[in-house]
C-alpha cells in the first residue's frame, strides 16, 4: 500500500491521445516507488492542438512534468522554453520539466540505448557505426554516439533521403565527422558490414507482429569478431539479426536495455535521482511486467470492440 | 503496490491552503483500494481566488472531482452549477463532482453523524433533539435529522444569533418543526435536558489540545434513559460529556462514526458505491492511520520551523 499522499506529492502526466494502450505510466510509477519518490504519474488524454491549453493547467496546478507520445512529439517544441539540441535536432521530445513556469524538453531515446551499449561495456569511443534504419530513433541514436567519440557513421535506408537528413545534421554538431547515407541493399550491407565496430539495428525489420524480416544475413558474417549488434527490439527478445549475431559469439543487445537506462535517465531528468546498477532486473521486471498489462488490455479492448 | 495506473485511472484533488496538514487525501486513496477503485486523490494547494482558474484546469484535464478545505468553503458555491440545498444554506459545500462540464456541489459532514447514529440503532424518527454548539456543522446535522423525521430541535449556544439562524434557516425547509434557539447556560441545559431524546454535542468544548470543556455536567443525568449522545468529536474517544453518559449506560457515539460515514457517503457520491458494513473497522484504522500521520507530519514541520 502506497501511504503518502500529501502536499508534497509530486504530479506527472503522460499525454497522448489515444492512450489506451499506453503503459509509460504504469512503469515511472514503479521507478518512483522504486527510488522511494513522493510522486505519482498518470494518463491523460491530450487532443491535437490541446497542448497549449493543457501547458497552462499543469501551470496552473503546479504539475512538475510530463511525458508526450503522438500526436505531440513535435509540437511540443515550439511551446518549450528550453529543448535539449539533438532533440531540437531530431524533433524528438519526448519529456518535459516545468521549473518555475519554464518548459524544459528533452527526448531520451537515443540516450537510453546508448547508456545500454555503455553498460555491455563496448568501447563506444573511436568506434566505426553502422546504422540500419532511418526512423525517429536513428538520429538521435547516433548523435549520442557521436557525443561519446563514435569516429564515422554510416546509415542505411530503404529511402536515403531520410538518411541524408540525419547525416547533414550529424555533420553541423560533430564537422570532423565521416558520415555516410546509402541505400540499404543487400550489397551496401555486404560492403559495410567489415568495417563496422558497432551495429545498431533502427527498423521494424524481425519485430514481432509486423511484417518483415531481413532476407539475407550474410553481412552479419562478415562484421569483425569484436562487433557489437544492438537491436531497438525486444520483442522478440532475438531478433534474426541478434540470433546469427550471437550464434558467431558477437556481443548482443536487444530494446530492453534501452527502455530500462531510458527509464534510468527519465528519474535523472525530472528528479535528479540515480538509479544505480541493482535497479537494472527491478526496471527489467517492470517493464515486462507493463508490456503483459497493456497485452491484456488490448486484448479486452479488442473483445470488447468485437461485441459492439 | 499499486499496479493499475491507465487511461482509465480517475484524478480527484483535495484544495485548500493551506494543506500542510491535511489528511484527506491519504485516507481517500485508502478508500478507492478497499473499494477497488482505479482512482488517485492528491493535494493542491489552491490560493484564495484561485479557484476559477483552478476549475478551469480541472475540466481540461478531464478531473473528475475535488473536496475542499479553507479557505473555499462559501467561494465555491457560486461557482457550482448545482449544490444540494441543505449544503448552500448553510454554506458547508466540502465535496464537487465535474460532470459533463458541470459542477456539483455538496456537504457530507451532516450526513456522515446521521449516518453514524443510525448506525447505532437509534430510532431518529420523531425524536427531539438538543444541538450543542452553533458552529459550522451544527446546521447541516440539524437538518439531516430534520430530513429522517426529528420532530423538535433545540440548539443551545453562547452567542444566541448565531443558533436562531439555524433555527430560522430549519424552519425554511421544515415548517411544523419546532425550533428553538436558547442560550447555552447551565440552567437552559439542565431545563432542556429532560425532553431531549438525542443530544448532538457541536461544540470543541472537551477537545484534546483545545481550552475549554463543560464545567458542570448534572445536565447529563437529567436525560431520559433511553437518549442517546453523539459528540463530533472524536480525540479524546470518550469526552467527559460522553464519558458521563456512558457512566449511566446511555447510548453514546464519539466523531469516528461521522468521519467514517463521510467516506461512505463521500464514494457514493463521486462514485456511485457502496461501501458494506464490513467496511467500518478499515475506515476507522484508515482514519486513525491518517490521523496519526498528521501528527508525525505536523512535529517534524514544527522541527523545521523552530530550526530556521
């Protein structure tokens, strides 16, 4: 039992719309209590050009921050006071601080998988990148791991516009960077697969209940033997990639790690807590334990759709 | 732990300022769990002239309701789109439900000690009634008595204005009761005393921490055999008025019966439910639970305070 709620108890929203699915909440609630926080976090659905009138509520009763999903990652920007560049960079805030009536953004995704591939203790600096994907995790991914002294970046993309994109603005924070777009064909793979140190897989591609898979994974064969392949999927826990990976005896990561350390650096932000190393299981049981809840709740969901 | 936090989960406030001490809260949220209730109730400390704003906020952010402390208790009332009358005439509006857009106020704190001597098996119904005290909640006691059937009321207090107002605002609602506001002197108490069926004691005469308590209590053994004695106070658990009369085996009811019939009738009326009996033993550990975390609260304030 959860027994202070007092004058001192501080409130957060997640906002999205719809939020039926949404579980962020159930998780922050864990990591207060976890971190022994006086705070609770809770859902509110926030319509498509709301935002302004639902900044002014928090305001106006004194909430401490909020996370945003869709419909707002980019709206958000402009009503923000100050925004962290990369997420700036990347339109990519997805957390917001209110301190002294001052909205201060962040995005913590790119982050969060960075601090995972620090934590599995592969040396990020000097390091030769290898992006697969171009989606709304790729840059900021990659920007984190520049900061840390990543040395090239190649990104691969089905469309290599949108890879381009990432590159130009990679290049105006890091100009001595060597950075790369290119299709993502089974030969570009081929070709860059042996001189990538780090490859951190962006797309859809494996994801369980969406269509698609790499059909070729010969290039995982041809990364050198000290290679680390990092996935934004966790689900499933091996993706195909990771399994042929892991199978050569290649250092693995799936998208847990990045959800726990995004967690981790979520306390950081709005409390100023560190969570330390023994949080690492506790935030791992959390977040399966959120995904099981939001499975049964789209399943009722479903049904109780079914039966209109 | 508390593992249900979703789209679905309700926001209630508790207002006032200020809320340092407060307790409700707590004891609400204690409440929505017995009643498994996916429910969260916080403090806000809301400034006098606020409270427009405040509403505003509410209905933004899809806030369900709020219960109110100092200083909103009459401000609030214009404000509600509609207000249970007994509640606006005596201007003791503590608890609003937000309904579509709508604002619905009411006061329980008469309702909780009817509840409470009902409870206890006293037959209300064409009693006669001797009101101690014509302070806040003596109004709206007197009328709910009134509402189940009190055939007289006598309200005894030091300033007589004062109680002739609630006798005159009875009148409003119940025209052949007899009303009668007298002064509270030993003489009245004692002429009183043997036409009084039930004597609801209103006053902080006898309060632990507070100055002051009846100095002759000889009223008390002229009450009929089978009256009963409700005090609103609850701490000390027996008063010497209640102490007394229990000495002469009388039926008596100390204020924990109304706190605890304030949270039934506090869930059914933002809530639609309602709490059996089995739940009268947790709504007073709950209580005292609170009480004794607002003492804790309360002396480590005091700490702060004097170490500044």
């Amino acid at each position: 039992m959860r027994v202070k709620y007092d004058v001192d108890t501080q409130l957060l929203f997640q906002i999205g719309d719809p939020l039926d699915h949404a579980c962020a909440c159930t998780i922050h609630n864990r990591m207060y209590e976890l971190a022994n926080l006086n705070a609770v976090n809770l859902n509110v659905v926030v319509k498509k050009g709301e935002l302004p009138a639902f900044i002014q509520s928090c305001k106006q009763l004194g909430v401490k921050g909020f996370d945003i999903t869709m419909p707002h990652k980019s709206d958000i920007i402009p009503l923000c006071d100050e925004v962290e560049p990369f997420s700036r960079e990347f339109s990519c805030v997805n957390h917001v601080k209110i301190r002294d009536g001052k909205l201060i953004g962040v995005g913590l995704d790119g982050l969060g998988m960075v601090m995972a591939i620090e934590d599995s203790g592969f040396p990020i600096y000097g390091s030769k990148v290898l992006m697969l994907g171009a989606g709304a995790v790729s840059g900021p991914i990659a920007a984190e791991l520049c900061q840390r002294g990543a040395s090239s970046v190649v990104i691969l993309n089905r469309t290599v516009s949108k890879a381009e994109k990432i590159t130009i603005s990679l290049k105006k924070y890091f100009p001595t960077l060597q950075a790369t777009a290119m299709s993502m064909t089974l030969e570009n793979l081929c070709s860059c697969a042996p001189e990538a140190d780090l490859v951190v897989q962006c797309t859809s591609l494996g994801m369980s209940g969406h269509q698609g898979d790499y059909e070729d994974l010969t290039f995982i064969d041809l990364l050198p033997k000290d290679a680390c392949v990092a996935d934004v999927i966790f689900n499933p826990e091996r993706t195909s990639i990771l399994a042929r990976a892991e199978a050569r005896g290649l250092r693995v990561l799936n998208g847990m790690g990045m959800l726990v350390n995004q967690e981790k650096a979520m306390m950081k932000f709005h409390f100023g807590v560190d969570l330390g190393p023994e949080f690492a299981l506790e935030g791992e049981e959390t977040l399966l334990m959120a995904l099981v809840m939001r499975q049964l709740r789209t399943r009722r969901l479903t049904r109780k759709g079914a039966s209109k």
